[in-house]
C-alpha cells in the first residue's frame, strides 16, 4: 500500500484538497445543504446519535423518511437548538417541539 499514490488508496485524500475540512465536513458546506443524515446532524450539533433518534421519535423533530434513513432539514435543526437552549434533551416533558 506504501507504493501506492495517496489519490488511488481507498477512502485517503490527498492533503492538498482544497475545500475540505475532515474535522467538520460542514464548515466549507455553506447554506448550499438543506438537510442532514442522523449522523450528519450528530456531528453539526454535538448532540449524540441515540438522543436525536428519540428525539425524532418523541416527534420533536420533523424529518422526511427515504426508507430507513431520516433526513433533518437544517433550517428546523437550527431552531430546534435556539429554542431548546438550556434544557434537558432526556426529558420529553422539557423539550419543546420546532415546526
């Protein structure tokens, strides 16, 4: 694998890449997303992967299903880290739903 140019090693990018940020592959998206995975959102908001799921089960936050995987508008992502600022994401009783 040493033999190999960085460009052909699977999954490796070569470290002149402009435009790519691997510690947050959303500081160079700019407003041009429109929405996240569970785990794109985990990363954005710092919030764990298994509270966003309850989160979206407890119906708190709105996603649009494509079979399995949830897609969360960031837009509604936003607002939901503004107006629940402060409070306990574990509790459902605490946590305020966004539209």
């Amino acid at each position: 694998m040493d033999n190999i140019p960085l460009i052909a090693q699977k999954g490796v990018s070569p470290p002149d890449t402009p435009g790519r940020n691997k510690s947050n592959p959303h500081a160079n998206a700019g407003n041009c997303r429109i929405g996240m995975t569970i785990d794109e959102a985990s990363e954005y908001t710092g919030i764990g992967r298994n509270t966003l799921r309850q989160l979206v089960s407890w119906g708190k936050i709105p996603v649009l299903r494509i079979g399995r995987k949830s897609i969360i508008r960031t837009d509604l992502l936003d607002s939901f880290m503004e107006i629940n600022q402060g409070r306990n994401l574990l509790d459902c009783n605490q946590v305020r739903h966004v539209d």
